[in-house]
C-alpha cells in the first residue's frame, strides 16, 4: 500500500522539489535497483534524489530474492510483474508531486541509510 503521510513526519524533505529532481527520484523506480544505483550516484546532496534511490534499491532487492526464492513454484514472475507495477505506479506519484513511501522499507532506509 502507498503510505501518503505528510511529509514532516517522514523526515524527508519532499516539499520544494525541483521538477528535475522529481523526475529522477520517478526514474529510481523504473527498474528498482539498477536504476536505483543509477540516480543515487548522480543524486549528491538531494537527501531527496537520495532517500528515493535508496528505497528504491532496498526494494528490489528484496523483490528479486522473493522472486528468485518463488520461481521454483511459478509464481515468481507474477509477484515480480505485480511489484513492479507497484513501484510505476510510485514513480508516477513522485513525478506528480505526491509523496511515495514503501510502509517497511521507508522505515529502514530513513532510519539505517540516511544518516
């Protein structure tokens, strides 16, 4: 589900983004963690560009070992195309304007990776 609390609560600072860093941080989802690595070494000190990047690799790599520990049953592919989904569906929040927090790993990430 698509956490959309307000964003002082979050600590991130996704109010007053620019247009070209909302689009990165859209961009950090198109393929999870390639993409992810990608926007986060060009992000420097956008503690938005780099919250988005970093999510964004946590997750798809958690993604890719469910989808890997799940494709002996077939249904791999499926729970990989429909986190997938999830994630556009999340970029296109974030290229919006509208914040964009996956409820566990934003958790992490804000807490082990931003400091």
């Amino acid at each position: 589900m698509v956490d959309q609390a307000p964003t002082a609560s979050a600590g991130i600072p996704d109010v007053g983004a620019t247009d070209d860093e909302r689009l990165k941080g859209a961009i950090a989802y198109v393929l999870t963690w390639l993409t992810g690595i990608l926007i986060l070494v060009m992000a420097g000190e956008s503690r938005f560009l780099k919250f988005h990047a970093w999510q964004s690799i946590v997750y798809g790599v958690i993604l890719t070992i469910v989808c890997v520990l799940l494709s002996f049953l077939c249904i791999g592919t499926i729970i990989g195309l429909l986190g997938w989904l999830y994630v556009l569906y999340g970029a296109y929040l974030i290229y919006t304007g509208k914040p964009f927090y996956i409820p566990v790993v934003a958790d992490f990430v804000k807490n082990n990776l931003m400091k």
